[in-house]
C-alpha cells in the first residue's frame, strides 16, 4: 500500500536590505515557480548581523506563498533552484542581494531545506538538510528553539495564518480542478 502524500504549500522567505517588494524580485519569483499567491509584510531581520558584511545593512525578511502545491519530496530540488535564482543579483556588498529560504507547509509544520548540517536538521539527500522551523497547534505558529530567532519570536504569525487558509483552501479545491500539484 502506498502512502498518501499531502501537498504541501511552497514559500520563500525573503531576506533583503529594504522593507519593499521589488518588482524586479517579484517578476523573477513568479517566472520560477509560478503566480504569488499572498505576499507577506516586512519585519526587521536586526537579531543577529550575520548576513550584515554581505547583504549590507537595514536588513528585513517576509515570507510569501505560490499558487502551486507540491510534492514535499522536491523541496531539495527546489532549494537548489533558489540558490541559482538567488544568483542573479549581486548586491552592494558583493555578496548576495536577495537570501532566499524556500520551503514548505503542509497541515502541521513548516520546513526549510538547508545546504548546512545542523544537530537537529535530517540529511535529505543531494547535499541538502531539513530543518522543521515551526509547528502549528492550537490556532497558531511556534517557532522552533534551535531555529533563527526571527523564527522563535515569529513576526510572520499574522501572513503564515493567512497562507495556511488559502492552502487548506486549495486542498479542498485540489481534486476538483486548481491549483494543482507540481511533479
């Protein structure tokens, strides 16, 4: 007997110098993995300054959501698509302009593959590590100890509801016609 795989909700969560959607950011998003579905609000990313000496300063993260659903056992291959995309600018600093943490959400959690092992991250495959960063229980986010503080503290409760609504949404809406599951 097989087993049923729920399609999970694909995010990013964005980390930029700025607290803005840039349009140019936004085209390139949606060319890669299709239309946004809900855009998150910005929130200071000021906890720890190890991004600073690359990305530069006045740091923010937000997290976004796709129309598409898919399968959790691509998340490796879609991080290492991210890293490529994440390639196409270079910010001031030389480094990057934009850190993408794509991931994803089913009913219960949110994860994010990571190119770095961790004590409590699983070995996925294809150099790639998943880190469970929250939980949802009782009508709402917590953050995982070992994760980022932003995380911990999680400023992105209010947009990561709101994703979770329109994906249960979507679920429901799945076998009937859109949106569907990316294989």
């Amino acid at each position: 007997m097989s087993p049923v795989v729920i399609p999970a909700q694909m995010l990013v969560f964005v980390l930029q110098s700025g607290n803005a959607w840039d349009a140019e950011l936004l085209t390139v998003l949606e060319k890669t993995w299709g239309p946004l579905r809900h855009k998150g609000d910005w929130h200071p990313f000021d906890q720890t300054n190890y991004y600073q000496a690359e990305m530069g300063a006045n740091l923010h993260r937000a997290v976004a959501s796709f129309d598409c659903l898919i399968d959790p056992s691509r998340i490796a291959a879609e991080k290492l698509r991210s890293i490529a995309v994440e390639g196409i600018w270079t910010g001031e600093a030389g480094g990057r302009k934009f850190n993408f943490d794509i991931g994803y959400m089913d009913p219960d959690k949110v994860v994010l593959p990571s190119c770095k092992q961790g004590p409590w991250k699983v070995y996925w495959g294809e150099g790639i590590w998943l880190d469970i960063v929250m939980h949802y229980a009782k009508g709402h986010f917590d953050g995982s100890p070992w994760s980022f503080e932003d995380f911990v503290r999680n400023p992105y409760q209010r947009d990561l509801l709101l994703i979770r609504e329109k994906y249960k949404k979507s679920l429901k809406a799945k076998d009937s016609s859109s949106p569907g599951v990316q294989q």
